[in-house]
C-alpha cells in the first residue's frame, strides 16, 4: 500500500518528517518497505509565452524564438519541433537549477546567444517524455494562473514523499489512506482536519426506488446501488491525476479515477456501471452457473464456476462481483467514437449506477483464485472491507463527482442488508492484561489506548473479590477492525500502543518445572552433531518445489508421482510441490555454491517430506499429508576443502559411503546392512539402501549425470538419505565395549573371484558367518576389510577381484597355525558355495 504525506494530511494535522512516520508505523505492525520522494521544486523556471518562431539562420533542426517571460523579451534558442508562436511554456532562466542537475547558463548554439532554455517534461522530472516541450495547459489542465514570469512553483503542489507500506493481511482497513491514517493518529495524539470530520460525518441515504434483488444473501450481506443522471465524462482534473499516479495508478476518466480514488482513500472498492446499458435497468446478485462465459473489461472471455459470484441485469452478468467488471458494461468518454477535441458525442455515458457492496470475503478469494484473477478490488474484498463503511465511500464520491461534473443529479437509489450482525461487546481485564504482557497497565492508560484507536470504552466493575488495583472494561470493536474478536486481541492493541521495545525483559517463572527433551529430540539433536563432526554445514531450504523437481526426487526414492502432495492454489511453478525429501532443496544450494565458486560442497538437512495419504472411504475430509522426519546430506569436490593442490582427487564413492557408515556408527544403529538398491536417477551400479533388521532406514550412493543436469549440476554428487524415526528406533540402547586383546593377532590376507553381479556386502557377510561357525571357544575373526576391487587382465570372463583383509585373535592365548587354517578353509568353502566364488592364487 502507498501513502503519499501529502494524501495523509488531507485527513490529520501532520507535521513529521517522513523517516519519523516510518519509524512508527513499523513499529506498530505496518513495515515501511520504502520512501520515495515525487516532485521537484523548480527555483528559477518560470511561465513564458512564445510569442514568435523563426528558423535558425545557421540551423536547420533549431529554432529561434522570442519570448515574454515577464520581466521582458528573451531571444531562446530551442530545439523542440512542438514549439509554436502562442505556446505557454516552462522557462528556465539564467542560472536555474533543473531536477537533473543541469544548471542554465547564458551560452551561444551556432553562433545565436540563447538567455534560457524551454524546458521538456523529461528535463523538469515529470515523465520520460523529451519529445517536446511542456504545453503547460494541456499538463495542468487549465490556463487559470498562467501570467507570465510566475513562478512554476506556484502553480504545481510541493515536493511529496510516499511511504511503501507492508499491510498485515488481517488488518484490511490498513489497505486505505484512511486506515493508515487512524494508525498514524493514535500514534501521535493528532486530530482530525475539519474537512476529515466532515467527510466522516457525511453518510449516504438511499430512497429505495432501484430494481434491486440479492439471490447470494450469504455471498453478498449487503449491496448499495445509486443512480446518477447527468454526467459528463471527462479528463480527470490535475489533482485527481496526480494522487493515483502516486499511488502507481493510471489514469482513465473522472468517473473511474474517482472510485479508484475512494477505493485507495477509505479501502472500499466502487464500480460505475453505464445505467443505459442494463437491462431493466436492473441488478441482480446471483451464482454463477457451471460454464457460463462472460467477458471481463481487459477484453478477455472467461470460463466461470459457482464459486463466482456475479452482478447481472434482467438478462446477463455485467460484472464479477468484488473482481472486474464487464466490457459491455463499462463507463465511456465517447472520444473513441471520434470526438474532436474531447467534445462530446453520441454513446458517451451520461447516466451511472454507482454500485458500493460488502462482499463475502471467502467467496471473492475463491472465485479470484479459479479464474487467475486479482484486481485492486479484490485484493480489498477477500481480506474483508469495512461492512459499514459503504455509506460514508459513496457519499465521498458523490461529493467529489459533483465537483468534477457540475450539473450531475442523483436518480434511483436502494440499498439491501442481510449482515453482518454487530458484534458483541468484548471484556477487557486488568488482570489478564498483566498475565499476558508481564507489566502492569494502569486503567487510565489502557483506556487512552484503545480510545485513541477509536474503540468505544467503557469502565465496569470487576467480577468476584478483585484487587485494589484491578479493573475491568467493556469495549465496542469499530467495523473496520475485523480482526479484534477476542480478549487478547485488545490486549495485543494495548501492547502495540504502549510499544513493544518499552516491555521490560523478564525471565520466565518455571515454578521448579524444568523442561526436558524427548527422546525424538535429542536423537534428532545428535543427528545434527553427528554431521557437524565430520565437516557438514546444516542448510535450512524450502518446503516448496516445483512439480519436475518433486517428480525427480521422489523417484529417487522408489515413491510414485501419485505421492506428491500438489498444492490447490500455488503462487508459482517454483513451489506447486511439497517436497517429497529435502533432497531437491540441497541441491538448488549445491548448484547455487558451485556458481559461486566453492568447489567442495558439504551440506545436510534435518526436515520433513510429504507424502499423500490414500482417500479413506466415506471420510467427509481427504486425510493430511504423511510427514517423513529425515536426514539428507550431499558431498561434492575435492576431498580436501581447504587444500591448494588443484590435482587432487574428488570425492570417490568409498570415501562418501564412509561418511555415511560413520554417521550410522555415531548413531549407534544396531547391525546396518548396505544393500544393492536401482531407480531412476541413480548413477548405475553407484547406489545402495541401508536396512536395520527388516526395515529399511536409508539410501546412499552418487547420483546420475542426467538428473544432475536438471540443477545444472556438472560435477558428481553423492547423496545420503536417511529415515530418522526408524533409524531411532533400530539404535542399539546400550553400547557395547569390546577390550583390545592381549595377545598378538594373526593376520591374513585373502582374495576371491566372485561374479561381477554379486555385491561385496553380500561376500563379507557370507565370510564373517563361516569365520563365526568354523572359531573354537575363544576364537574369532576380529576385522575384516575390503582393500581392493580388481577387474583387469587376469580375471575370468563375467568376474572380478575382491582382496580382504582379516585379523583374527583369541581372548587368552596365541592362536595355532593350524586353527587360523582351518577357520581360512571354511570360508575359501562357504563362498564357493553360497557366492559361486573362487580363492584366487597367486
């Protein structure tokens, strides 16, 4: 919302400087986003008038003019090819300073002494146009006033600065220079204009003659129509056009620019429909019908559902209620037609029907929604405009109208009011006060407070045995404060007049209760340091993606694209998904750190991912999402982050997966198994699940270039991704301890030829089982470790290498030659037969 100062004192008696107003109404929930300053002064510009154009003797694009800018006749040189002889015009004299900084000085152009220069409106900052120079009726409107050599200053309104202002959505009326204004008045105990209190006084007052029927009582509670005989369509006056340009509004005719004007003045939307082209003449406020079609006043045929609301004559709609209205239906100035000069001609609207309405709120933001349509209008109308604040808009406008198109009369008016009820008169306790702010609020500063806001107080004897100090109100909530309905929103409204920075800090009273964490959240917590340890940084991203990223993502997981939960009514293609993983998040960060020039990329998250849960049958309400708690990580780059040696090597598939075994160790996850595990995205043959007993906890491996190319990612990427509920549950609850033995450990080194199918994982086990089986009392095989894959020459057809390292012990004595031989037999045994493996000799 913009608020020019200029606007705001038209209504309170304001005298601060604008970076003081921003200061306050930020603290007071409105953040300024903003000032900008409109409008310049112009300190030695002056009115002129052209009186003779001759060509330049030595130029054939210049012109040489004489001019009366007063105080005498000035010989100019100008370039403009809109200058004529009878033309008012800016002047800059000798030693003016224009808004761009050029400052005029007496100079020869081609040899002819020029003693000032006609200024264009590019030069004097009141457009981009440098086409010519400024016809000063034409720009102000009117020639009243244009003596030459006065001041421009005397002619345009002062320099101006308009606040950027951020409303809270459930504060509406705050969507008007009017609400602003209440805001702004209770903040520095100011009062209001006189022309303020007699615009707020003034109320319309229909005779009830208009053909009116509202068929959507709950749609529309209440509906204002008025008819205005005798208007003349015309150009806005200067003042009228500049307020909506501040407000970044374009311009069109008096009769819309003057409900666009109370529209951004009281926060209440108005519509103007042309009386002669409904049928009836008549409104009817009714559902739109499945299918139906209508054309709105960009030109555009659309589609409706019932969750429209429409405005229609006897025949046909003529509006979508609370959104835009119809082409067919819109005010016209007739100069399309082919008026000369803006003169009036045949089919120009004479006659209005002013429509001013209190529109459901849930039924205007749905009916925007399906059609993709959000107006001025709407944006008012969904979060809930003032229910009794369409008497004093209309009568604003009417008034005004009067102003701008002497000779216009008022025809047929009716009104029809279904609601809403006035609400009930809220309590307001001393004592909850206190409980909620933690200060003490004194009676009279609480009610100096609200009243300031406009709220009707009134004092009432506390309940039960109070305290001496307690006290108790009854407060009426004004119709334009919708988002007061309970007892601690009048106390936020205290606080926010007492001002939040002047609340002491105080420590909470626990009363001895101490809180502690779950067991959910300390695991959560040690997941957290488990990768901060070995070099990860936490990264916090979106819970919203795009439907390819979430398509993606979820299959990496196995999950169907029926799983994804889509929203109804996204804000963008980039956030239409609730993630499935946070895996998409990490790496829009990866592509993003990589573009930046970081190489070695090290980031986790710790956050949900959503899945759809399946119908129930016969549940009137679908189910809510299934929410996944888990862990992410990615690792990129070199293995060294910090390490100036370009050539060393990147991140290989051990190294991640080795991160990820220690994460799992730290987390003390009882028996991990890695698993071989295939879907899309995966870099074949790269990739593993990790199961716990019978569940399945996690994913590991390095991603496909393919689906890397969706982040514009080149480098490889390896991802882990874990469940961290059943990882919690599958954690081992004690931790087990295993002394180092006392005697010289025996160890072998032994490598297999197994089918290049047949996952590592799956040999070693195979190995620790027969080592298991085949020790005596006492023996066993104390580590095992793969430290070599071979492929090349030398290994059978359909074959590859695995060389392990093994280390066996016994608990009280040195173990035999021949009882290492034969545990190293049963295993040379067990994975012939169970991985159709052989020892390799040397």
């Amino acid at each position: 919302m913009k608020l020019p100062m200029s606007w705001l004192r038209d209504w309170i008696e304001l005298d601060v400087a604008p970076e003081a107003l921003a200061d306050v109404l930020t603290r007071r929930g409105f953040y300024v986003e903003g000032i900008e300053a409109r409008g310049h002064s112009y300190p030695g510009v002056v009115v002129a008038k052209v009186l003779e154009v001759a060509k330049h003797p030595n130029a054939d694009k210049l012109s040489l003019c004489r001019v009366d800018a007063g105080a005498g006749e000035l010989s100019i040189v100008c370039g403009a090819p809109n200058v004529r002889a009878g033309m008012i015009a800016p002047l800059a004299t000798i030693g003016a300073r224009l808004p761009n900084g050029l400052v005029i000085k007496k100079s020869k152009i081609r040899g002819v002494e020029s003693q000032g220069m006609l200024c264009s409106a590019d030069e004097l900052g009141f457009s981009d146009d440098h086409s010519g120079i400024v016809d000063l009726p034409l720009h102000l409107g009117s020639d009243t006033g244009l003596v030459t050599g006065r001041p421009l200053d005397e002619l345009l309104p002062p320099p101006d600065a308009v606040l950027e202002v951020e409303v809270p959505f459930n504060r509406p009326d705050g969507l008007g220079v009017v609400g602003l204004a209440r805001e702004v008045r209770a903040a520095f105990g100011l009062a209001w204009t006189p022309a303020a209190q007699e615009r707020l006084t003034a109320l319309w007052r229909g005779d009830g003659q208009f053909d009116l029927e509202i068929e959507d009582r709950e749609g529309c509670p209440r509906y204002l129509a008025q008819v205005v005989e005798g208007v003349r369509i015309a150009p806005s006056p200067g003042w009228l056009q500049r307020r909506l340009e501040a407000m970044g509004q374009r311009p069109i005719n008096n009769v819309v620019d003057l409900t666009n004007l109370v529209l951004f003045e009281f926060g209440q939307p108005l519509h103007a429909f042309d009386l002669d082209r409904l049928a009836g003449p008549a409104i009817r406020v009714r559902r739109a019908r499945a299918g139906e079609r209508f054309t709105t006043l960009d030109g555009k045929e659309r589609t409706l559902d019932p969750e429209v609301l429409l405005i229609c004559d006897r025949e046909k709609p003529v509006a979508i209620a609370g959104v835009m209205g119809g082409a067919e239906s819109e005010v016209r100035d007739g100069l399309a037609e082919g008026g000369p000069g803006g003169a009036m001609v045949l089919g120009a609207t004479t006659r209005l029907l002013l429509e001013c309405a209190w529109f459901q709120p849930r039924r205007i933001r749905r009916g925007s929604r399906a059609l993709g349509l959000s107006t001025e209008a709407s944006k008012r109308f969904e979060r809930g405009v003032d229910p009794r604040g369409g008497a004093a808009a209309v009568a604003r406008f009417l008034a005004l109208l009067a102003e701008v198109s002497p000779g216009m009369t008022l025809g047929a008016a009716s009104e029809r009011v279904h609601g809403p009820a006035a609400p009930a008169p809220l309590a307001l306790r001393g004592s909850r006060c206190r409980r909620i702010l933690g200060i003490e609020v004194p009676l009279d500063q609480a009610t100096r407070h609200l009243e300031g806001l406009e709220f009707d107080v009134t004092p009432r004897a506390p309940h039960g045995s109070p305290a001496p100090s307690a006290w108790e109100l009854e407060v009426e909530v004004p119709s334009w404060r919708a988002d007061i309905t309970i007892e601690d929103d009048l106390i936020e409204e205290v606080a926010r007049s007492h001002g939040y920075d002047l609340i002491p800090e105080a420590p909470l009273e626990t009363h001895g209760v101490h809180a502690t964490r779950s067991p959910r959240e300390r695991g959560i917590e040690r997941a957290r340091r488990a990768m901060l340890a070995r070099g990860f940084t936490e990264a916090w991203t979106g819970t919203l993606i795009s439907e390819r990223e979430a398509q993606e993502t979820a299959a990496l997981l196995g999950a169907s694209p029926g799983s994804l939960v889509r929203l109804a009514n996204p804000m963008s293609r980039e956030g239409e998904v609730l993630r499935p993983s946070p895996v998409a998040g990490l790496l829009r960060a990866c592509a993003h750190n990589l573009r930046q020039g970081v190489p070695a990329v090290r980031l986790f998250e710790v956050g949900m991912g959503f899945a759809a849960t399946p119908p129930v049958p016969g549940a009137e309400r679908a189910a809510l999402p299934e929410e996944t708690l888990m862990l992410a990580a990615i690792v990129t780059g070199p293995r060294y982050a910090h390490a100036h040696d370009a050539a060393q090597q990147a991140v290989d598939f051990d190294e991640a997966k080795g991160l990820w075994e220690a994460w799992i160790a730290e987390m003390s996850v009882d028996t991990p198994e890695w698993r071989a595990y295939a879907a899309p995205g995966w870099k074949v043959g790269a990739s593993a699940e990790i199961a716990a007993g019978t569940s399945r906890i996690g994913w590991g491996g390095c991603l496909g270039q393919p689906l890397l190319r969706t982040w514009d990612i080149e480098v490889p990427v390896h991802l882990f991704v874990v469940c961290l509920d059943p990882a919690f549950l599958s954690a081992s609850a004690a931790h087990r301890v295993t002394l180092p033995g006392r005697f010289p450990p025996v160890r072998r080194d032994l490598a297999f030829f197994v089918p290049v199918a047949r996952p590592q994982r799956e040999v070693e086990q195979v190995l620790i089982r027969a080592a298991q089986a085949a020790g005596g009392e006492g023996s066993r095989l104390a580590s095992i470790e793969l430290f070599d894959v071979y492929t090349g020459p030398g290994t059978p057809e359909g074959m590859k290498s695995l060389a392990y390292a093994l280390r066996f012990e016994h608990g009280e004595r040195t173990l035999h030659e021949a009882e290492v031989q034969a545990i190293q037999d049963r295993m040379v045994e067990a994975v012939a037969r169970e991985c159709s493996g052989r020892l390799r000799e040397r």
